[in-house]
C-alpha cells in the first residue's frame, strides 16, 4: 500500500465491516498470498482491488469470492509521518550546520 500505508505501519481492521464501500481500503485474503490491503470498487459483476503503489498490478474478484475473502475494512493507520528531507526534527545536521544538533535536556533532572 505503499506510499499510503508504509510496511512498518500497525493497520487497524474491523472484522466487523465486511461491506466494500467503493474507495474504501480492505483487507482482502488470498489463499497463496496472504493478506493484502487495497481500495475496492464495484464494477458490474466484480470487484477491482486496486493498489496504490504502482509497481503492482490491480487484481479483479468476482462479487460470488468477496465475501468469503474479505478480512474487514481498514479503520485506521498508525506510522510514522514522512517529511520531505531538510525539514522538521529528523533532519538532524540542519540546514547550514556543520555539527548535527544535540538535544538539551537543561531543566529536567538528568540534564
């Protein structure tokens, strides 16, 4: 599901949810695969589980299978935020820095 949902990121999913919204994300099992997470749409007789990262293909199930292979729908996403590089805390050398930066812990009782 990447550059929406990043390998290390914990997704949250609701067996209870089992209808496919169209653009909707869920988690759909395949029996030699596992489980994938794709955004779901209602075409005609069948499903297209369309991925995000492009370097997969979209995937087609007939509405008979989507039943029996739906997990539940992704109701949330907990990973770590990006930020483009140069910006925010993870940049640590700064920019126009020649040391990268140290935390300060004055105040606090170890520092």
């Amino acid at each position: 599901m990447a550059p929406v949902i990043d390998r290390s990121a914990f997704v949250g999913i609701d067996c209870d949810q089992r209808d496919h919204p169209d653009g909707d994300l869920c988690a759909v099992h395949f029996p030699h695969q596992g489980l994938t997470i794709r955004r779901v749409f209602m075409q005609g007789d069948t499903f297209l589980l369309k991925a995000e990262n492009e370097k997969y293909s979209d995937l087609t199930i007939p509405a008979a299978e989507m039943d029996k292979r739906t997990v539940g729908r992704v109701i949330w996403v907990l990973q770590t935020p990006r930020r483009p590089i140069g910006e925010g805390p993870s940049n640590i050398q700064g920019p126009g820095r020649k040391h990268p930066v140290r935390p300060s812990f004055k105040g606090y009782p170890f520092g």
